[in-house]
C-alpha cells in the first residue's frame, strides 16, 4: 500500500521511552506506575500531559480449528466485529509458558492414603502425569489481549477501560470465549515469570505486600544481568540477548503475504518451547482513510484527464490509458469498496515472535522449527539485528511500543490471524475427563462449579459409558468426601462395587429387600404436611400410570390424590418419628373403602404388586444406606417391576441426599438405563422434580442410556436434557445426532467426533464449551482392568494370567 499518507502514520507512533539511556536493568521495564486494577502507566510525562495506559485481560479459547469451512468463515465474520469495535491501539498475544507443575499435580492427582486403593492411585496418578508431559511438555497455553490509551490521568483511562469492556465481553461470549480483567499483582507476576523463566515459584506476593513493602516492585520482577548475546564464535552478532544467562531471541515479520491461513496462529505456537507471538495493532480512523483514498482517487482521475487530452492532441484517439493508472484505479476503488461495502477498517500491523532457551544451542533449534513451520505459511520472519531489546520491550504483555515494523492491512486478513485453537477445560481439584482430542490437553473439570451439574451419559452400547461413568465414580470416592449412589438395572456393577469398599443391595423376590413408597422419611425436609401429602399424590399418580401403561383418567388422578389424604390423615406431623408409615397394602384397602368403579379398577391393578413374589415395595423399609458408595441392583426385577423399582428407590434416595446435605456432604446419583423412567408422562414428571430437588440438596445426577430415541419421546426429558450443563457424549449413529443437533447448538464438525467413534472418546459437554475428548485408559493400567466390563478381553486377560502362572 504505497498510498498511505503522512497524517495516516502518525497512529503507529513509537511510546515515549521511559528512559533514553537506560542505566540499570530495571529501567528496561517499559512500565512507570501500576494501579492494583491491572491497568499500567508507561510513559513518564508532565502530570497534565496525554500519558499513555494500558489494560490486560485473558481471553479463553474457543472452537475454531473442530470447524468446517463455513463455520470458520461465519467465526472470522464476528471476529472481525470484534476487532472493528476497537479503534485504539492493541496487541494480542498467545504465549507459551511455564506451567507450575508440582502445583497440578497437587490440584489433580488422586491423593487417598488408603493403603488398598494404592495400587489404583498410583496407577491413575501415572496416567495422568504422562498426560501432562504431552501435549506442551509441562508448559500452558496462554492468551492475552491488551488495550491502550492515552489520557491524563490513570482515573480517565481507568473510565475509558469501563466502557469499552461491557462491549468487548458481549462480543468474546458470542465467540464461545470469555475475557477476563488481569489484576495488577497477576500482570506483575506474567512479567516476573517472562523476566525470571523457570523461577516462577520465587514470586510470593500480593499486592498489599508489593505496596507496603520497601522494595521497588522493579528489583522483584527484573532480571540481575541483561546483556548480547554471543555467538559460536564469541562475538555478539545482534540476533539475542541473554537474561540471567538464559538465551532470548526476537523475530519480527517484515512483510505480510498475500493471504493468510486461518490456522496459521495455531501452526506458529504448537511447539514445545517458550515463546510469545505477538500481534501489535495499531488502528487508522477511517475519516483520514477515506479521505485519503478519495484525494488519491481523485489525483489518478485527473492523472488519467491529463493522458488522454495529450494523446487526443497527437490523434492518437484509439489508444487507452496506461495500464499502470488502470491498475491504480482499480485497486484504489476496491480499498474504497473494503470500506464501504465491507464494514471494514484499516490497521498498521506488525508480528513478534519472542524464543527463549537454556542454552544458545537449544535457541537455535527452536528457531530452526519456528522459522520453517513460518516459512509453510510463507511468513518469512527476520532476526531483529541489534534491535532485540526494543522488540522484547514491544512484545511482552504491555501497550508499549517501541519498534514498529507495521504494515497497513484492512480487518479481514487482520481476522485471520485467528488466537483461537480449540477450548480447554481446567478447573483445579476437579475431575480427570480424558485428554483434549486436538490439543493434547489434560481435562479437568467441577461439576459442583457448574449452575446445573446434573447431566448424561449417552451412547451406544460398547461405546464405552460404564467405563466413562467408573472413572468418575472412583476419583470422587478416592478425592472427595461425597457419597455415591448407584441405581444399576443390570446387576452390571455386583463384581466391581466392592472393589472400592462399597455396597451392593440386590433387589428380588429372594433377597428380602423392601422399601416402602409411602415411608415418611422425606416429610422432615418438607416444608408442610400438605406439601409432604401432595408430593406422595404425585408419586402414587407416577406409578400407577406405569402400572396401567400410561393411562390414568382425571377421576383417577382425584381418587388417588383422595386416598392418599386419608392413610395420612390421623399422623400428628410432631409425632410422625413413632408412627409406622403405610404401605401400599394399606393403600390398597383405601382404595378398596372408595365407592368409585375406577378405585375397584385401580385396585385391581394393584393387586399383584402386593402380593407374593412381587410385593417388594409393599412392605416397611429394610434397607440402610450406611456406605459410601450403594448400588442397588435391580436385574432381579422383571422387565415390568425395573421402571416402578426405580421410581420408588428414588424415594429412599432423596431422604438419604436430604440426609447428607444437612451433613455438608454432596451426594453424586447415577441412575442407569434412564429410559425405563421416562415411559409416561407422570414418570418423567416425577423424574423432573427430583431432578430440580436433589440439585438444591447439593446432588448431582446423571442418566445413563444408550436409547436416546426412547429419551425424546418425553417433552419434559428433553427440557431436562436440553438444561444439563455436563454431557458426556460417546459413540452415537445419525439417528442419535440428529436429535442431539436438534436440541443443543453444536455443529456437524463437532458432532463427527462422535458418530461412530471409539469407545471412550466423544464429546464432552461442561457448561457452555463443547470439547472433543479421549477418555480411555491405557489397558494395562490398574483402573482399565478393574472397570472393564468387554468380555472377550477379560476373558483373554485371564487367559493370559493362566499362561504366566
């Protein structure tokens, strides 16, 4: 862009250095003054002169390389929104940095002291530090953005911050992403750990500390010795620096190619070493680019008037115009067109790289594989000779400005200088979920952090649920204090639930184990009698409707809503702790006392579920739950008694979660085969409002089934589905996705990581991200061989314990 005017480069201006001549290490800081808000003053000017502030945020990434075409072109359409509503100065940077690790390990290794789970621990605990030295080999990913200003005085910029934010965090949420304000102590701290590398633990402050304290918060965050770099031969060529002895080296790119890859940014930071790429922008407000386009268009007017009135003079009327003013024309009508039929603006542009390494040997192979993944994408970046302190003061994380290497570019090539990679999931002392399908990244995730931490788990079968749901069950047991409860309809659990000190409760006509419907456990967390009355007509309502297939009429509904009100009717609420509860033999000789012909019908109905082998849930409760973790196993029930059986357990289980909240302990629920709950519209209703109530008692549940077909014939399932903030979504068919992308607001690009996967790998669904996951276990560790349900491995393992015996 050979137009660009003087009044134009006056926006890419150099910051006013702090010192010209600097005398100490500390005043090669490009920061004067910190406010404990995070925002910096970084020139030293008269105080009713324009200074200039800057302000930093994170920003989390989001979905953008899990897209196909058209989703990144509708992704970079709002991100160049995003970035035309800043019309001030401002740098983005992707960083790669240190992780503290010994500090991970504490937030995410399994740390029960039990001596028999040792063997699991350390199991788990391996994997998961194996996982942590992919990927980027011990370090994170981080992403910052950087805004800058010039104002008076820090209350002035500090109100322009405000009112740009609210905008900025509107358009990062429509991104899938979320900027977060930098305090001033966490910005000190990113220079520190930049300034010092790989001495990130020797910064213990806080800013109460930094502004009591007698020391220059400088001398806390600069190195001791700055000085050039030397060569293999001794000399000091200009091409890095060292820092403590510590080898840095900055890059610039002195020309932008033609076009862009989007994936570029993701290209340039996935090596696993330090560095910061760095995006300084400069934006030109749009009156002086038009204004000068339209002077330059004009002169090229007059340019092209001038050259044919000389040729018509020599009648040389045929003849065109110069190709060069043809070309000139033409591509200052299509910067014109940008502007206006685009929406778009114009920036100086200018992008850092910043290496660092051990050794001057180690430098230079990262610079090596830097510069050739750069030269794929034909960005052809340059050693800054005898520059490197200017360009380091202009990359790292502040709005200073001390170089600038800029190149005019309109917001669409800006755009697809994309930071955005994948999302990431990482919530300290939560919840190991399996490995970030494209990063590589450890999952980790709360779900007690979440609004709603109910959820599902949803797949084929042989996708890999049981061991999915196994894995969170055994690290809640061995990392928290919470109880687990289990409602297993196959038995499928019977083997494992003593592996981990847990009970398992078979429910048959042989096995002696009964709990009553209608017990009075749930009235002591119930507000008042009618509510306790009205919540066990809805129950009735729920399994008498399973009982009948479905069908109950209005003057059913008001016969067991009556009769309900009279088997409670003489129980004094202040001496319900001695009163034996009713029991649906009772119940049914209430009905038996009503003149209706549908209480005879009704009646009738009940009649074999209180009676000889099937009267499990006709007699007083016999079953405590005393153990951390409870299975109730169900596979003894004919098909017809497993919906009602799971619907009068769920009784027994919200007096024990009511129990454990009063206790401060959380109570994590998994109900299996969730479908058979959902057959009519009572059921699904009842459902519904243990769902909600054991959410406020501190519960989380989650549904397990594989017949999401059978899932979706209930509205009220399908809010609650549509509501769940956890997902865990395994192997599925079209069938399955196509009703998921019905519901929920995720791309086919998405979903194809999990039609037809693997087993143990999907996606997995925490709040408002959306990540593909591997959540499978290496099959010779500890977890896999103790969880795995496959029957053909288990049975060739033990034939290959037989042959090592």
């Amino acid at each position: 862009m050979g137009w660009i005017g003087k009044s134009m480069l006056d926006f890419k201006e150099k910051s006013v250095k702090l010192y010209p001549v600097p005398k100490r290490v500390q005043e090669l800081i490009p920061v004067h003054r910190i406010s404990e808000d995070g925002i910096f003053e970084l020139e030293k000017k008269p105080e009713d002169a324009e200074k200039l502030y800057d302000k930093a945020y994170w920003f989390e990434d989001a979905n953008f390389s899990t897209m196909d075409d058209d989703g990144k072109t509708e992704f970079l359409k709002l991100w160049c929104k995003t970035l035309n509503s800043l019309n001030v100065s401002y740098k983005i940077l992707v960083m790669n940095v240190n992780r503290d690790m010994e500090k991970v390990k504490a937030q995410v290794f399994l740390k029960n002291e039990d001596p028999e789970y040792e063997k699991l621990t350390r199991s788990m605990n391996r994997h998961m530090e194996q996982i942590l030295m992919e990927g980027l080999s011990g370090m994170e990913q981080v992403r910052v953005l950087v805004i800058s200003c010039k104002r008076k005085d820090v209350d002035a910029a500090r109100n322009f911050f405000r009112s740009i934010e609210g905008n900025l965090q509107v358009n990062f949420r429509t991104l899938k992403s979320r900027l977060i304000s930098i305090s001033g102590i966490e910005r000190i701290r990113m220079l520190h750990d930049f300034y010092r590398c790989g001495k990130e633990a020797e910064f213990q402050y806080d800013w109460d500390t930094l502004k009591k304290g007698k020391q220059d918060w400088h001398d806390i965050i600069s190195p001791h010795v700055i000085k050039h770099g030397q060569n293999e031969y001794g000399e000091y060529d200009g091409s890095c620096i060292q820092m403590d002895g510590r080898y840095v080296t900055a890059l610039y790119l002195p020309v932008f190619p033609a076009s862009l890859n989007p994936d570029v940014i993701k290209r340039l930071t996935s090596g696993t070493y330090h560095l910061i790429l760095t995006m300084d922008v400069a934006a030109v407000p749009m009156q002086y680019v038009t204004k000068r386009l339209e002077e330059l268009l004009m002169q090229n007017g007059r340019a092209i008037e001038k050259q044919q009135e000389t040729r018509n003079k020599q009648h040389a009327y045929s003849s065109d115009i110069t190709y060069e003013k043809r070309q000139e024309k033409e591509e200052l009508e299509s910067y014109l067109d940008i502007i206006h039929d685009n929406d778009e603006k114009m920036s100086y542009v200018a992008l850092y790289a910043v290496l660092s390494a051990d050794t001057r040997q180690e430098l230079e192979n990262h610079l090596v594989a830097f510069r050739a993944t750069a030269a794929e994408e034909n960005l052809m970046f340059e050693p800054a000779y005898y520059r490197q302190i200017e360009v380091i003061q202009t990359a790292i994380p502040t709005g200073a400005r001390y170089v600038t290497d800029m190149q005019p570019l309109f917001t669409q090539p800006v755009s697809a200088l994309t930071p955005f990679i994948v999302q990431e999931l990482y919530m300290p002392g939560g919840i190991y979920y399996g490995v970030n399908q494209i990063s590589k990244n450890m999952l980790i995730g709360n779900r007690k952090m979440l609004k709603n931490g109910n959820g599902f788990t949803l797949g084929v079968t042989g996708g890999g649920k049981s061991m999915d749901v196994k894995i969170e069950m055994m690290q809640v047991l061995l990392n928290t204090k919470d109880d687990i409860i289990y409602v297993d309809p196959q038995n499928e659990n019977e083997e494992f639930t003593p592996k981990l000190k847990g009970e398992f409760i078979r429910f048959g006509s042989a096995t002696g184990h009964h709990v009553n419907p209608l017990g009075l456990d749930t009235w002591k967390y119930m507000d008042t009698k009618q509510t306790f009355i009205r919540d066990k007509a809805e129950l009735m309502q729920a399994v008498f409707s399973m009982i009948q297939g479905g069908s109950l009429s209005a003057q059913d509904k008001s016969i067991l809503i009556r009769c309900v009100q009279n088997i409670y009717k003489n129980i004094d609420p202040a001496k319900r702790k001695q009163v034996q509860a009713p029991t649906l033999r009772e119940f049914s000789e209430e009905l038996g006392r009503q003149p209706e012909s549908n209480a005879r019908e009704l009646k009738l109905a009940l009649e074999a579920w209180i009676t000889e082998p099937m009267d499990i849930f006709a007699k007083q409760t016999n079953v405590n739950i005393h153990k951390r973790l409870t299975v109730f196993g169900l596979a003894d029930l004919g098909d017809e008694q497993k919906g009602i059986g799971i619907l009068i357990l769920l009784e027994l289980i919200r007096s024990r979660i009511a129990e454990n909240c009063k206790r401060g302990v959380a109570t994590w629920l998994y109900i299996d085969e969730f479908h058979n709950l959902v057959a009519d519209e009572f059921s699904a209703r009842r459902l519904q409002k243990i769902w909600k109530e054991v959410r406020k008692l501190g519960g989380l549940c989650t549904g397990i089934t594989q017949q999401i077909v059978d899932l979706m014939q209930s509205k009220v399932v399908e809010t609650m589905l549509s509501n769940s903030e956890y997902l865990s979504l395994l192997s599925m068919g079209d069938a399955e996705l196509d009703i998921l992308q019905g519901i929920f607001d995720v791309s086919d690009s998405l979903l194809e990581y999990v039609r037809n996967a693997p087993p143990g790998t999907g996606l997995l669904k925490f709040g408002e991200k959306y990540i593909p996951r591997d959540g499978r276990l290496p099959k010779d560790s500890e977890p896999y061989r103790m969880f795995n349900t496959n029957f053909h491995e288990k049975v060739q393992e033990e034939e290959e314990r037989k042959n090592a015996v």
